[in-house]
C-alpha cells in the first residue's frame, strides 16, 4: 500500500527539515543585517571621511604654495626682477582658486547647486578642470564641520587680501628703491606696511592651518567612533552567530528526538508490546492504527493479520468441538449398544436348554 506523501514519516521528516533550514535562515538573516550595518559604517567612511581627508590635504598643499611663492615674491630684492614677482603672483592666484574650490567643496559638498553657484561658478570651474568632478565626491558637511569650513573661507580672504597687499607694498618699496629714494619716508611707510600685511596674512594662515587641523580631528573622531561601531557590530555578530548556532543545534536535536520518539519509537514499542501478547495466545489484543503514516499501515496490516488468524483459529475450535461431540455421540451409541448386548446375553443364559 503507497502512503501519501502528506501522510507519512517522509512528510514528517520534512518538517523536521524545514524547522532547521527555518532557523538557518533566520541566522542567515541576522547575519546579514550585521555585515550590512558593517558595511554601511565602512561606506561612510569611504564615501564622507576619506574625502574630506583628500580635500583637507590637497587645500593644505594650496595654501603651503601659496606661503612660499608670497615668501618668493617678497625675497626679489631688484625693482628690475618684477617678472619673478609676477610669476609668484600667478602661483598664488592660482592656489587661490584651487584652495577656495576645495574649501567651498567641504563647506558645501563637491556635487551640491551651492557649490556649483559659489564664488560666481569658478569653484566648480577650477574642480572640473582639476579633473575631481565624479572622481572626489565630497559629501555635505555635518554642522560641525561645516562651521570650521566657513570659518576657513572667512579666514582665507583676509590672507588673500593682506598676501597681495604686503607684494603690493613690496614692489611700491622696490620702485623707490629703484628711484634712489630707499631712505625715504614714504619707502620706509611701504616697508612697514608690507611685513604688517605679510604678518597678517601668516595669520590668517596659522588660523586657517587651525581650523583645518579641527575638521581633520573631527573627521578623525568620525572615523574612530565608525571603527569602535565596526568592532561592536562585529562583536556582536559573533556573539549572535554563536548562540543562535547554538540554539539552532539545541532545538534541531530536541526536535529530531522528539519527532524519532513520537513518531517511530513509541510506536514501536506499543507494537512490539502487542505482538509479544498475541504471541503468548492473547488472540484478541491489536495494535492501535489511528495514525496515516507508515507505521499506522504496519499496525492496520498486522491486524488484519492477527483477523485471519483468529478466524481460522475460531473456525479450528469448531471443528474440533464438532469431532469432538460426533466422536463422544458415537462412543455413547456404542456404550448403550454394549450395554444391550450385555443385557441380552445375560438374559440367554437365564433362560432353561430347550
């Protein structure tokens, strides 16, 4: 007899199956939600840190061209070699813009309508040319930073202006000396007013290094508290793969005891129970058979068996109680038929000889 598949210890162990596959996959589930929490805390510093990092260390290496070509244009010492200066002014005119594109970048984010609009769109024109634009996506600021970024630009025109001021002062200074008038107060005025304009604007500098080196410590303590967040989510992944591994062995061995035990071997045992009763004559005992599975048609099968047998045996008894009366009926006939024959013999010896 085929048992359906609903029906039987194929569909039970099916379940049994799927309860384990159902607690894998819950752990799957949790582990994934764990490595995609590491995964988004990784991203953030890929995609916030480590640009601002990029963009805070090429603004520093602007702003360092910048001192040494105001340190170059104030060493030319011959009205004569303007030409040097005027190179050193188009160095820092350079860095100018390319220092306020990288800052306007951090206080805005590099792919921001903000940033593309400030400083009449040259920002976004010296980003593009430098090749960053989709290659250093600056992500917006957070408040702090974007305090220290506007800060920077504040601080930054106040260099700009007092750089160009102290070269301005300069070549007025080198045109007099040129004149013959070294000694003049008005060169003397020119002197004095370039190194408070160069002063100012080393300032200005120190100040912008300052703000700089703040974004940087504040990126840094993003990136620390990303990375304690990792090893916690990590931790934690661990942890948590741990026991539910644990708890998934515990429940599939309680579970798969629990489905051979009620399934197979109680069953089991109330057969063997049974058999070994109809063995030692108990004719009438059966196996309980309420269950659809396959030991539900071996117990339907044996007593269908111990049935036949009983039958056969009833029908054994009656033939043998019939023998049994037909044999005590003749026995009889033939006492009575002895009986009369012993009658009738005795009472021809009573008679007299004829």
């Amino acid at each position: 007899m085929k048992m359906p598949f609903l029906s039987g210890l194929q569909f039970k162990l099916f379940l049994v199956m799927a309860f384990v596959l159902t607690v894998s996959f819950v752990a799957a589930i949790i582990g994934y939600r764990n490595l995609s929490a590491v995964v988004e805390s990784s991203r953030e510093i890929i995609t916030h840190d480590v640009p601002i990092s990029r963009a805070i260390k090429r603004a520093l290496t602007e702003l360092l061209s910048e001192e040494i070509a105001l340190e170059s244009a104030l060493g030319v010492d011959d009205f004569e070699k303007l030409e040097d200066i005027r190179k050193s002014e188009a160095v820092m005119e350079r860095s100018n813009l390319l220092f306020s594109a990288y800052i306007n970048a951090i206080a805005w984010g590099s792919e921001t309508m903000s940033f593309a609009k400030s400083g009449g769109g040259l920002n976004a024109e010296y980003w593009n040319r430098q090749g960053l634009k989709g290659k250093l996506i600056i992500k917006p600021p957070n408040e702090e930073e974007a305090q220290f970024a506007g800060a920077i630009d504040i601080y930054f025109g106040g260099f700009v202006n007092n750089a160009f001021t102290a070269v301005a002062k300069h070549k007025t200074y080198l045109r007099l000396k040129s004149d013959g008038k070294a000694g003049s107060e008005e060169a003397r005025r020119a002197i004095e007013e370039r190194d408070a304009a160069k002063g100012k604007a080393l300032s200005y500098a120190g100040l912008i290094a300052d703000n700089l080196d703040k974004i940087v410590e504040s990126t840094n303590a993003n990136v620390e508290e990303t990375a304690a967040n990792i090893t916690d989510v990590e931790t934690g992944a661990k942890m948590t793969f741990i026991y539910i591994f644990i708890f998934s062995a515990i429940m599939s061995l309680v579970t798969i005891f629990y489905f051979i035990r009620q399934s197979i071997i109680e069953p089991l045992n109330e057969l063997v129970k049974v058999l070994k009763r109809f063995g030692a004559g108990d004719m009438t005992i059966r196996a309980s058979a309420d269950k659809a599975d396959e030991l539900g048609v071996l117990a339907r099968m044996f007593n269908k068996m111990a049935d036949d047998l009983q039958t056969l045996y009833s029908g054994m008894q009656e033939r043998a109680l019939r023998q049994n009366r037909d044999l005590t009926e003749t026995i009889n006939t033939l006492k009575r038929e002895k009986t009369n024959l012993e009658e009738e013999i005795a009472k021809a010896k009573e008679r007299p000889n004829l």
